[in-house]
C-alpha cells in the first residue's frame, strides 16, 4: 500500500507541524522531567520519531500496513491523556491533535479498507465496498473501546493513590461535607453513586439521604475528596469563562461537520 502510507505520512506531517505537537515529538524524557512513576503507568512508550523510524525501517523493523502506523499514533495521545490528568495542557493538546488526527484518518480509512480487500481471497470476505457510514460506525466503536480501557486504567491509579493516604481527619470530613453541599445536582449524584460502591446499602435515590462521614471507609472518603475537588475547580473554571464551553461546543460541532461533509460526497461518488 504504497499510496496509502504516503497519504498518511502526509496527514503525520500536517499532526506534527501543529503548533502544540512538540511534547509528542521526542520520546518522553523521564529522567530529565523526573517522571519516576512514568512507566508503571505507561506500559507502551510512543513518539512520531520513533513511528517515521519505523516507517523508515531505520530500527530493523517496518510497518507492514497503514493501520499499524494508525494504531501507534493513537498511542501517541492516548499514552498522553493517561498520564496527565484531564485539566493539564499536555493532555488538552494531546485530545485536540487526537481529534484532528481521527478527522483525516476517517477521510482516508475507506481507501484502506477498499485497499486491503484486494489482498484478501474472494472467498474470505465480501466484496461490497466500505460506506462512511459504516466506517464512522466502526472508528466511533473503536474509540469508545479505547476510552474504556484509558478509565479502567485511571480508575486503578486513583485506588492505588487513595490506598496509600493518610487517615481523614475530622476537619477534612467536615470540609469534604461543605464542599458536597456546593456540588450541582448531576455531581452529587455521581458522587453518591461513589459512595454506594463500597455501601451495596447504601440508597441513592431516597428523597432524602443521610450521609454519615464517620461510617464510611477511608477509600471512599478519600474517593470522594478527589472528586469533589474535581467537580468544585470545574464549577469555578465554567464560572470564570463562560465561552469556554461554547468555544469547546463549536469545535466539536465543526468535527462532526467536517465528517459529514465527507459522508456527504463519498455518497454522491
């Protein structure tokens, strides 16, 4: 598939001249950054030096196809976003480029697939070509697999973080109890859906409950005091910038016109 990997090489150029695509550029310096946590966390380094060295077939090994070159990108980002917690610049940047990146990936994604069925017995597989939609159906599908697997691995740090606090103190409770008072109805109740994991008991959709800070477990506390600072900064950031969210609004709505726009003229072809 030589045409293919040069249109994707094409579509890594324009992901790496963007303006915020220096931190994805270099492998991930941890000891000058003194990441020490660094690989415990990420199991599977990725750079785009280390994809165009490949590309290249500069370490030995080369991609045998453009979904393996997809693949490692992705990793790029999703390594980033793992990280790094939501609010830090590395992992915005890392979601932006990550979304661009999808964008012309799913331009070029029937080409691949109509490229690779060439490859393949006529007895093997269908003959009827890849529609957008069936092609935006499978990356949603992918992506959401994905993100799956990027919330199971942040869940599992943050219960190896809460397992290694201190005890609460009472003053901690108390101010943990204030700051639940100020959450937004949809974040109160994710944060008693938290405590009902470790309460089976525990009801949350009583008409009136009563949460004792003293009976629950030091997970839980610990749990909710992330969350509610979470929450609590999320508030404060929407307050302060109202266009934010309009901002983040459009850009999604642009995406999703962009691939439409391309569903659309795929169709009349």
């Amino acid at each position: 598939m030589p045409d293919l990997m040069r249109q994707l090489a094409g579509i890594i150029r324009q992901i790496t001249s963007h303006e915020w695509s220096a931190p994805f550029l270099q492998p991930v310096d941890v000891v000058g950054l003194q990441l020490d946590d660094y690989h415990k966390i990420i199991t599977k380094p990725m750079d785009f030096s280390t994809i165009q060295n490949k590309m290249e077939g500069k370490d030995g090994t080369k991609y045998k196809s453009v979904r393996e070159i997809y693949s490692d990108v992705r990793l790029i980002f999703n390594n980033a976003m793992t990280y790094n917690d939501e609010h830090h610049d590395v992992h915005i940047m890392a979601k932006l480029l990550l979304d661009k990146f999808e964008e012309k990936w799913l331009q070029l994604l029937p080409k691949v697939e109509n490229e690779e069925r060439k490859h393949v017995e006529p007895n093997d597989a269908p003959t009827t070509d890849t529609s957008p939609e069936d092609a935006i159906a499978k990356l949603a599908k992918d992506t959401d697999d994905e993100l799956n697997e990027i919330n199971r691995q942040l869940e599992e740090l943050r219960n190896m973080v809460v397992q290694r606090c201190k005890k609460m103190t009472t003053d901690e409770k108390r101010k943990l109890g204030a700051g639940l008072c100020h959450l937004t109805p949809e974040d109160l109740s994710k944060a008693l859906e938290l405590v009902a994991q470790d309460n089976p008991d525990f009801q949350t959709t009583a008409e009136e409950v009563h949460l004792d800070m003293d009976a629950q477990s030091e997970t839980t506390l610990w749990r909710l005091k992330f969350f509610v600072r979470e929450a609590l900064e999320r508030q404060a950031n929407t307050a302060a910038a109202p266009g934010k969210t309009d901002e983040n609004a459009k850009r999604k709505r642009d995406i999703y016109n962009a691939l439409a726009k391309t569903a659309s003229k795929r169709i009349r072809r």
